[in-house]
C-alpha cells in the first residue's frame, strides 16, 4: 500500500506524528519554491506556513489521489500570487545594504533582476520557469503537477527563455540560472 496514502489516513484520524512526519516530508521543497517566488525569506517561511495550514484545515475534505505534493505546490503558487498582488513595497537598495545578507552586491543585483524579470512574465510562464530552473523538476513532472500536456509546457518554458533572454540578456540568463541549479 501506498505510504503516502496510508499517512493522510493517520492525519485524518488525528495522529500528530503523522502531521509532522507530512510537514517534514514535503517542508523543504515547498519553502525552496516559495524563497524563489518571493524577494525576502521571512516572506516565503510565513507563506510555507500558511500552505500547510490551509492544507491541514481542509484535510477532511481532501481525496488522496497520489499527487499531495502537487496539492501543496499550488496552494503555495496561489499564496505567492496573492503576495505581489498585495505588496506595493518593492525591495529598494537601502533594503538590501540594511540586510544581513551575506551575499555580493553583483548577486543580490542579479538575483533582483532575475526575480523581476521573472515577475513581469505572465503566470503561466513563470510557474514553468520556477520549477524547471529553481526546482530541477523534469518537463513531464511539471505537465504533471500543472496538469497541462506536455507539448504545452515546451512552449511555455521556450516563451519564457525567450522573454526573459529579450529582458536581461541571453547570458545573464543562462548564466544565473546555472548558478541556482547549484544552490
């Protein structure tokens, strides 16, 4: 039997070690997507966190259907929608000098124009793009998880290379990204 299937089961009938088992599992990818999707962390973990807990409060209604994590993925691309759709307050220079960040200014330049690059592509577009780049997910497990056909997220991911190569420079670009498949 399915061990994904068999611990939403133990979660429905209230065992609290299978909600942290559940947390702990699918935490770390879901916190990966969202630091990618918003400028500051504290952000992203308030998001991560709200995932969840929307997650757990409409668990009773939830039908296990093998693709929990994909579940999560898009309540969390809704909640990262809904942020830019609320925040006015982009991330200024004085910002990132008051930070404790530990990265070079050139990085957090780059990082910044990317993730606004990234930010003025339609959404369908940069869904394709976070989770190519920044998650290393295959085409198929995105056509999968966005429940598109595969031929169309090919031409979403090219439409974005294109768009985001016009907006910053083909090697800015690529050259970026690669650094992030690092990370």
């Amino acid at each position: 039997m399915d061990t994904g299937f068999i611990l939403i089961q133990r979660m429905k009938q209230g065992d609290e070690k299978a909600c942290d088992i559940f947390v702990r599992k699918y935490y770390g990818e879901i916190f990966k997507y969202c630091k990618y999707r918003c400028f500051d962390i504290e952000s992203a973990e308030d998001i991560v966190q709200e995932t969840f807990v929307r997650f757990f409060a409409n668990l009773p209604n939830y039908h296990f259907r093998g693709k929990t994590k994909n579940y999560l993925y898009k309540i969390a691309g809704n909640l990262c929608r809904d942020f830019y759709k609320k925040r006015k307050d982009w991330l200024t220079g004085e910002e990132v000098v008051q930070s404790d960040c530990l990265y070079t200014l050139d990085y957090v330049i780059d990082k910044v124009m990317l993730e606004t690059a990234i930010q003025s592509l339609p959404q369908e577009l940069q869904e394709v793009i976070i989770l190519y780049y920044f998650h290393g997910l295959k085409i198929r497990e995105i056509a999968d998880m966005l429940q598109v056909s595969l031929s169309l997220v090919k031409y979403r991911l090219k439409q974005a290379k294109k768009k985001l190569g016009e907006f910053i420079g083909e090697e800015g670009f690529y050259g970026y990204t690669e650094k992030c498949r690092r990370i």
